[in-house]
C-alpha cells in the first residue's frame, strides 16, 4: 500500500489535528517545529512557523507537543521536521534522546547534508539536482525511506506535479531498494495519485497546512480524500 505522510506545524492543537489526520488515513505525521529562518520552506509554512513562534512554541514545548501527539496516535510514526540552528542551540545528542523520549521515530533536519552528524540517525532528503553518486550516499544514510524533493525550490502547493520526480524516481531506484517517498509541491488528489503511480509514498504539507487551520473535520476530509486518491493506483 502507498504511503501517505502529513505534516503539521507544532502548536498548542496540533495533537488533536494529528489525531484527525490518522482517523483521515495518513500513516506518518511529520511534526514541524518552528524556525525563525526555514530555508525550505515556502510562505504558507513560514507564517504557520511565525505563528507558532508568536504563541511560545520553542524546542522544548515541541518535544512536549511531539509527546502528547504520541499519546493520541498509538504506535502511527512520528517524525520532528527541524533545522540544525535549533539543535545546535538545544544540543545534538541531547535533541536525539529527548526527541526518542518523546515518541519520535526519526528525525529530518532539512538543511543537515548527508554525512555531516553522521550519529544522528535521520531520514535523508534528495532533490532532481542530486548527483547519482550523492543519491547513493544519502540512501546508504537515511533512516528508513528516502525523502524525494520533487522540485528545486521551496515548499508550496502548485498548480502541477513537477515533471521532474519521474527521472529522480528513476535514478533513486537505480541504487537503492529502500522506499521512496515524494513530497513538496503536492496539494491535490489529483497530484497525489500521480505522485503515488511514481514513488511508495507522499508527503503533503502546506495544503495540509492550511486545511488544518479550519479545524480537526476538515482536515480528517482532506486527508481522506488524498487517501482515496492513493489507494485507487494499481500496485
């Protein structure tokens, strides 16, 4: 079965949202934490990120966000989205015992290349401009699947699929049997089932993003709709 992963900014009801999104059909809650600068990320993130700045969400009461979202969705992964100014500041092996504390099941640091940490254990992120011999690095470091940035730019919806994703599946595949999941740029049922006749999995964020302002129903909808949309590809 195709993968659906959600991400979420980490805020005071995000765990109900959460919640909701696994009701909808997601299998991986990707939790944002905040970040005064986040280099990856488009506006509709980067205002969530202010927001949740503006109401004290910091490293620490994320981690408390990320432990009562375990509490509401079981044994469903979890996975902190994060920036490495904030691990620095919080401490690195520190983040990684706290955050596994906490119930994470890994960890993305979105602007951390593949191969610097090495001993943090995180899922790794490759774009269309990742050369063969970077994709081969990266997959022998992720932590599970590899994280496919379907575009080069910054997170948001758009108007299509990138035509880019089908070559990046193509080579990601050449030299890795480890599951590949394609996310940015993908808001639509539409979108997602194309996405998922690619890749093993999807990631959808700032629709999301926005859907889950309107409170936990219209994003358990959302999500179910972008369920649907997976589960009709042929296998």
């Amino acid at each position: 079965m195709k993968k659906l992963v959600i991400y979420l900014m980490s805020g005071r009801e995000t765990p109900k949202l959460a919640a909701a999104a696994v009701r909808g059909g997601a299998d991986l809650v990707e939790l944002g934490f905040p970040f005064s600068d986040p280099l990856a990320d488009g506006p509709v993130i980067r205002r969530a990120a202010e927001r949740a700045l503006s109401e004290g969400m910091r490293t620490r009461t994320c981690l408390e966000c990320l432990s009562q979202t375990r509490e509401l969705v079981g044994d469903l992964p979890l996975v902190p989205m994060t920036y490495s100014a904030l691990l620095e500041a919080y401490g690195w092996e520190r983040f990684a015992v706290d955050a596994r504390a906490a119930g994470a099941t890994s960890v993305i640091v979105a602007d951390l290349p593949a191969g610097e940490r090495p001993e943090l254990r995180r899922i790794q992120l490759v774009a269309p401009t990742s050369t063969d011999e970077r994709l081969r690095f990266a997959a022998a470091a992720t932590d599970g699947w590899l994280y496919l940035v379907t575009l080069t730019g910054t997170t948001g919806a758009r108007s299509d699929l990138s035509p880019e994703l089908a070559e990046l599946v193509r080579r990601a595949r050449a030299v890795t049997g480890l599951p590949l999941y394609a996310g940015f740029g993908i808001s639509t049922p539409d979108q997602a089932r194309a996405a998922a006749e690619l890749a093993d999995g999807i990631v959808v964020g700032s629709r999301a993003v926005e859907v889950a302002a309107l409170g936990p129903k219209a994003l358990q909808a959302y999500v179910r709709s972008l369920r649907d949309a997976i589960d009709s590809v042929v296998p």
